[in-house]
C-alpha cells in the first residue's frame, strides 16, 4: 500500500515496526492498525496520513464522477499486474466496437511509470488516448484523471457531442495489482484483467483488488493449452473474495469471449444512463450473467 511509503517528507518519528510473527515464523507486517508497516513512522500518523490523502483524492473523485455524467461518460478502470495484455485488450475492443456500435465514441486515459508506448498503440486504432506518466508513482489518482480528462476535451471536443449517453473512456491504469486498489477515480467500475500465464491464486493473493472489482476478466484462454491454469479454482477464490463478481474467458488475439465482453460493456452503459432499468436489471444479473458467459468457454485442459 503505497500511500504513506511514496510520502517522503513527513517527519520520521521512531516506532517499532507493527509485526505479528504468524504459527509457522511467517512475518505479517500488516497486522497493525493502519494495515501497513513504514519504517519510523507509527500506526496512528500512518492512518492519519492516509486518511487525509485519500480523502483528498476521494474529493477529486466525486467530481470526477460528476463530470463524467454530464458528459454522457461511462469511466471503466482497467486493472491488472503487468503483462496481463491490458492494451492489447484495448486495441481490440476498440476495433470490435467500429463494428458492434459504430456510433459509439470511445477515449483512452493510460497509465504507466514511463512512455507513451501504449497511448501510441490506441492513437493508432483512431481512437484519443492521453498517455499520463506518474513517475515513480505506483497508480493513478483522481487528480491525475481529471488532468487527462480535460486534455481530451480540449484536444478532441468535436469528437464528444454525443448527447445519447453513448461514450466510453477506458482508464488504463499502471500495471500493479496492490496500490489501484485504494485509489477512487471516478469511475462506474474496475475491471480486474487476470492473464492465464499468472497463476489462478492471484485473487487470494491480491484481495483488496479483486474485492473492488466488478468483472474478472481471464485473459490469453488461447494459451490454456500450453499453462498450467485452474480456470474453475481461479473463478472460485475471486468468488470467495466477491461473491458478486462477474467473470468472462476471452482472447484478444482470437476473438473468443470477446462478443460476451461487448455485451457486458453495453450493459455497464445502460447501468451508468439507465438507472431504473440498470439497477433493477443488475440485483438479477449477479451469478447467471457470468454462468453465461464465463463457464461457457472453460476448456477439458484447464
């Protein structure tokens, strides 16, 4: 949790570390109150520290959210370890949505640490991508989103008068599947992108994230042949972790699973604009959507 770490300039104050040594000499370094142990720095001006932070992010983020429904915006916060082909991901979903909803106007928000490799990638779709780098941050904030935000519309105004609802900005954030979790950006929902060349533990392994996320996607199914990778025991610890949580088995290379992936977009549009129909629709939507979807595609070999 990168919070307080990234936060250099408070004053250390001794402390000793928050550490409970679990049955088997395991160290749990976030058993303490605030969660998180920072050399010199105790639990209560950690918790502090992160309150105030976050809750000046999270002042941004309901903004955020404010502008994008005016705007007919729906925000999706793409999240994964690096590697997980999140891009590649966005460049076909982009191309596919030329043909599924051609009227559909669709913008980039990408994240990473350095370059603009992957903001390149989606310019060359036709589609607007703002690349923000955060330096030796390990996510991106509400701030940083309004920022971009902003750089869209002034670059690409005449794109964005659609007044049917019908926009979509995918948020790409930095490849980490810790720090995002905690961090509000305004957005409708986080899309949790799990790749089947990682291993099929990652919810447990990552909680926080995977408890924030509305849909998993499984990523790469053409590669299940050639990993090890319970696609079943994966599905079941993400429903451990959120037992509301969608899942869909796609490829971005192949196309599989990717008609099941445009039909959970335009759902995740009419919840934003339709709240009557959208909520309603959803409290029914939980287990049989991803039934559907999801199970559908399970391979003999995973």
């Amino acid at each position: 949790m990168c919070v307080v770490c990234g936060c250099s300039d408070h004053p250390a104050q001794p402390a000793a570390p928050q550490v409970s040594p679990g049955a088997s000499g395991d160290l749990h370094f976030g058993a303490g109150a605030a969660r998180v142990s920072v050399p010199g720095m105790s639990q209560a001006r950690a918790i502090q520290i992160e309150t105030d932070i976050l809750g000046a992010n999270n002042r941004v983020a309901v903004r955020n959210r404010a502008h994008f429904l005016a705007h007919g915006v729906t925000a999706l916060n793409l999240v994964s370890s690096p590697g997980s082909g999140k891009t590649t991901l966005l460049c076909a979903t982009i191309e596919a949505l030329k043909a599924h909803a051609p009227g559909m106007t669709v913008a980039v928000i990408e994240g990473d640490q350095q370059t603009s490799f992957d903001a390149d990638r989606i310019r060359a779709t036709g589609a607007p991508a703002v690349q923000v780098n955060t330096g030796k941050g390990c996510h991106l904030d509400a701030p940083m989103v309004a920022a971009a935000f902003a750089q869209l519309h002034t670059h690409h105004d005449h794109h964005h008068h659609h007044d049917d609802g019908h926009s979509l900005l995918f948020i790409e954030n930095v490849g980490n599947l810790v720090c995002p979790a905690m961090w509000d950006l305004g957005e409708a929902a986080k899309v949790a992108i799990l790749s089947v060349t990682e291993g099929e533990d990652k919810p447990l392994k990552y909680p926080d994230m995977f408890a924030a996320a509305s849909l998993m996607v499984l990523n790469k199914i053409d590669l299940l042949p050639h990993v090890r990778f319970d696609v079943a025991r994966c599905i079941e610890l993400a429903r451990r972790v959120n037992p509301g949580i969608e899942v869909i088995q796609l490829s971005a290379t192949t196309g599989e699973g990717m008609a099941a992936w445009l039909h959970w977009l335009d759902h995740s549009l009419g919840h934003a604009h339709t709240h009557a129909h959208g909520h309603g629709h959803d409290a029914g939507h939980g287990h049989g959507h991803d039934h559907h979807h999801g199970h559908g595609h399970e391979h003999p070999h995973a």
